[in-house]
C-alpha cells in the first residue's frame, strides 16, 4: 500500500513541481520508456535535476484542471462507482522513486477488489480516434499501470471527456498487470540511478529530444571552434550522418519523382481514384502578407512589428576528397 509523501491541499504549484522531481511519476514513465509522443527520456532527466525550464501552466492545462472536477462527477452519476479526491503525492513503500498524482479514489459502489483508480483526461476531438476503440493509448496505459503500481490496488477506470461533448467511460475496468508493473519499476528504477549519477540517457531521434536540445541551447556562441578532433564518438556519428543522409536525399528524390508521375496523371484533375483509394492534388488558397512590398512602401510600420530572432541550423561539411 502506498504512504503519503506530501499533501498537496494547501501546496503551491511551485512546491509541487519541486516534490514531482524527487522520483518518477505517472507522466513521466512512458516517457522513460520511450512511447510519449510529447516527452523524450532526456527531457525527464533534465527536469528531475533541475535543468529543464518548467513549461508554463497553458489554457488548456488550466481548464483540464477545471473540468476535472466535472468528469469525475459524471463518471460516478454513470457508473454508480463513488469517487474520492485524493489531495496528496502517494510513494511506493519499497521504491521510494515511484510517485503518483492519481485523479481520483474509487471508494465505493459495486467494488469488490479493494479501492480502485480513476484517471480523468479532457481531450480534444482530434484526438477522439484514440479512445474510440477497446484498447487504450499505451502511453496512457503505462501511465495507468505505474499508478496501480506505486497504490498496490488492482484495478480503476479512465473517464475521458472528448471535444467537450462526449464522455469515454472504460467499457471494463483496467486489470493490474503485474508483468507490465515489474518491467516499468525495472526501467524506471534504472533510469533513477541514473538522475542520481548525473549520467544522461542517449539522445534520441524523437521530436521530443530536438526540442530539448533547441530548449537547452537557443543561441549559440560564435567567438570560439569546439576542436572534436580526440572525441572517441564522433567519427563513427559522422560516418553514420554521411551515410544516412545520402539514403535520405536518395529516397527523397525517388519519392518526388513518384509524386510528380501521379501529379502528371492527373493533370487538371483534384482528385482521382484507384480501385476506391483516392489520389488528391488539393487546391490550397492562402493569404501571405507580402512583407518586401510592405518594407518599400511603409517602412516604419514594417520596422514597429519586425522583432528580431534566433533560430539555429545544422549542417555538416562534406567530407574532403
């Protein structure tokens, strides 16, 4: 059974913040594992030693929070489960890296197992495809499993409110998976030792890892050259950039000849079909403000709304023959 590690009825945001970083928590484990298609293991680490600016709380995690209230009471009034606010950050007895911020308690109504765990999302309908279906995301599945995990309970619920206007109920409670739980502390655990050290995972490919590295260096000093020349990893990085980027710009360019080919087919044509599968060549109108005539005929009003900024480009020279 978890302990409480803090109760977070009266706890600023900032104090919470500083508590999650004690240990790995719900948001944080699919990350670790490499599922998040927001987050990549780097950016965890970052945060959990402090060096990873905290994300400003946005409109949309704001309402999340202020509906959240209203999804739990919905999902109770449906189900006839009753429901628990649970104002504290819980700890594993054993583990004492593995957190949890549950959204609710199931304490009551048709339980048989014991307390249960209710995790409530507000989604918007764009995303109404991942929960349309009997299988959950599986980055909210291991989110999900860490929490029975960290809790020792053996079942709960998501309750999903899609485009603030359809309520996505579990079809059946979410079971404990117990091979699932010891994989994720297993990771988890691994990767703790880690923060500890100071020893950061790999970089990664993701999206998720661009951004932190953008993030972490904005802006890049030009009064000096970094000398690589005794770095052990870089020749085999460059070997790797040189070969990965010739097969890039080689399928690049066979994919624009197959694109062309299509284009030619259908000429005037937006849209064709092929056996049912549809090929489209959309028109699309949009309005571009034309900033070189605006700077010729208005320069002051061009200068007012011109701001300065900084964006960095990555290239690496050919190799010399």
């Amino acid at each position: 059974m978890a302990v409480v590690l803090a109760s977070t009825r009266t706890m600023s945001r900032d104090d919470w913040l500083a508590m999650r970083r004690r240990g790995i928590g719900g948001s944080d484990i699919a990350a670790i594992c490499g599922l998040s298609p927001w987050r990549s293991p780097m950016a965890v680490y970052l945060d959990k030693i402090g060096e990873l600016k905290e994300e400003e709380e946005s409109e949309r995690m704001y309402f999340g929070k202020i509906l959240e209230d209203v999804i739990a009471k919905e999902f109770s009034k449906r189900t006839g489960l009753k429901v628990r606010r649970v104002n504290a950050i819980l700890q594993h007895p054993k583990y004492q890296w593995a957190l949890a911020n549950i959204d609710r308690k199931i304490v009551g109504g048709n339980i048989a197992n014991g307390p249960g765990v209710l995790e409530v999302k507000n989604t918007s309908e764009w995303n109404k495809g991942e929960w349309d279906r009997d299988k959950l995301p599986d980055y909210y599945y291991l989110q999900f499993q860490w929490y029975l995990g960290v809790t020792g309970w053996t079942w709960g619920y998501f309750a999903t409110l899609i485009g603030g206007q359809q309520l996505y109920i579990s079809p059946e409670p979410i079971r404990r998976d117990e091979e699932v739980i010891n994989y994720l502390f297993k990771i988890a655990g691994e990767f703790w030792r880690m923060v500890i050290n100071k020893t950061p995972p790999a970089i990664d490919g993701t999206q998720a890892s661009t951004e932190v590295l953008n993030a972490l260096y904005p802006e890049g000093t030009e009064n000096e050259v970094l000398i690589l020349d005794h770095d052990l990893e870089t020749p085999e990085l460059l070997k790797q950039h040189d070969i990965l980027k010739a097969n890039i710009d080689q399928v690049e360019a066979e994919f624009e000849a197959v694109k062309n080919k299509l284009k030619n087919k259908l000429g005037e044509h937006v849209l064709a079909e092929f056996h049912g599968r549809k090929i489209r060549w959309t028109n699309v109108v949009s309005n571009r403000l034309d900033s070189k005539l605006l700077r010729a005929e208005q320069p002051k009003i061009a200068e007012q709304y011109t701001k300065p900024g900084c964006s960095r480009r990555f290239t690496v020279d050919p190799v010399k023959e």
